[in-house]
C-alpha cells in the first residue's frame, strides 16, 4: 500500500506532462491575413477566405495560378487559346479579352483587369488568399465573384535568403533565388528576386516534321524592393517588376521536374 502511494505522485506527473505535449500537438498555428486591408487572424474575418502561405506555396510545387486553383475550392481558372478563364463560383466573364474579370486580382495592392495576367508565375510570395464572394465595398468594381489577393515577401531587416532549382525531362529546368537586408540600418531595407523558367517542345509538328510545334516555353522575371522606414509613423514601399513569357502554345505553363 505504500508503494503505490509513493509511486502515485510520479505517475501522474507523467500522466499531465503526456496530456500537455498532445495538447500543444493538436493546437492550430494562427493564420494572420489581410483580407479586409489591416492584419488580422483568419478566425476573425467575416468572409469566405482560403489563405495559402508562401512556404506552402513552395512546398507543394505550385508555380502559377493554373495550379493554385486545384487547391481552392470553387475556384477554376484554365488558358484558353483566346484569353484565360477564371470562374469563382461558377461566375466569370467568358474568353473575351474586351472583358475585365469577374474575379478581381490585386497584386501588391494592384489591381490587374485583365485574364492574361493571371498566367504569371509566382515569384517569392509572402501569401495569396482567396476571397469568395462580392467584394466591392473594399477592393471596388469587377469584384462580383471574388477577389485573388497575391502578396510578395518583404524586405526585413534580417540579411536572408534562398536558392533553389530543379531541372526534369523535355529540357525543363527551374531556377529561383532571393536575397535581402538592411541598406541603412534601421531606416533603409532592399530586397531582389528572381527566377528563370524553361521546357522545350514535347509535341511534334507532323506538318512541318520538326520538333517545334507545340508545349516549349520561356519565363524570366525579377523584382527589386526598397523599403524605407525615416520614423514609426511614416513607411515608403517602392518596387518594380517584370515577367517576360515565350511561349508557342495554349498549353498551360507548368515546370513540373523530377
């Protein structure tokens, strides 16, 4: 009787301490979004929002926004040898490219109008979400169906970076790279990234008989940021960027390597 009384205290020590590591286990990181123009949980947001991260992005191999719609519900978006079709629950604007979209995308708090923009690649992203659902009482018109809200990564004062590339068959190759810092210490802060994509044709021409009918494609982009910060209350953002596409097809651009 009491050996067990003396084993009871030990016992039940392992018992809370098991309870606790299984608790802290199972509890959901928070999901901060700017979905309605402040920063704000995921949880506390009235509306209907899919938020990717840019490490998931990565992470799942996704590399433009044919193939984030495959993991949005609700949300299809497809090239098309006229323009590009975003449908957001089944509402959209059709393969005319006179036509802004019914589904509005905002890039870095830009707004894009057109389908053809939507063929980008993703480059360094902090975040996309996807709001479900009108829109017009915060980003404005052509926002019926929903709004498509991409986020680059920004400047910190931290000096990092990443490399990585990956190459596969038909001569498709990928490589992308970012690094950043401080210029100024605690006023001044830059970031450049950058990324190349490629794949030669993989379908025959059987008219000409040469291989370069259809499937090969080119994408170059980069983006440089400065960030200056002169007080707590005052910050300046300026950034350019470019994407140049080649390619000889409507076959949606994908760089999926092995």
């Amino acid at each position: 009787m009491s050996t067990l009384f003396k084993n009871t205290p030990i016992i039940a020590a392992l018992a809370l301490a098991t309870a606790s590591q299984v608790a802290s286990a199972q509890q959901l990181e928070e999901v901060i979004v700017t979905a309605q123009k402040k920063v704000e949980s995921l949880q506390d947001v009235p509306i209907s929002v899919v938020a990717m991260q840019g490490e998931q992005i990565q992470q799942a191999g996704i590399q433009n926004m044919m193939q984030l719609s495959d993991y949005v519900p609700n949300l299809h978006i497809a090239i098309a040898p006229v323009n590009t079709n975003i449908y957001m629950r089944g509402v959209g604007s059709g393969n005319n490219q006179g036509f802004e979209q019914s589904v509005g995308m905002y890039v870095d708090g830009i707004y894009m109008g057109r389908g053809r923009q939507y063929r980008n690649a993703f480059l360094d992203l902090e975040r996309v979400e996807i709001l479900r659902g009108p829109q017009g009482t915060l980003f404005g018109r052509n926002t019926t169906a929903g709004i498509i809200k991409v986020d680059s990564r920004r400047p910190t004062e931290e000096t990092e970076g990443y490399v990585r590339g990956s190459a596969g068959d038909y001569g498709a190759a990928n490589f992308e790279g970012a690094v950043g810092g401080t210029l100024i210490e605690d006023t001044l802060l830059a970031r450049v990234s950058f990324m190349h994509q490629n794949r030669d044709d993989w379908i025959d021409n059987g008219f000409t008989g040469e291989n370069d009918a259809l499937g090969g494609f080119k994408i170059a982009a980069a983006r440089l940021q400065f960030l200056w910060m002169p007080s707590d209350n005052f910050t300046a953002l300026v950034l350019h960027q470019r994407q140049d596409q080649d390619g000889n097809s409507a076959t949606p651009f994908r760089a999926n390597v092995l």
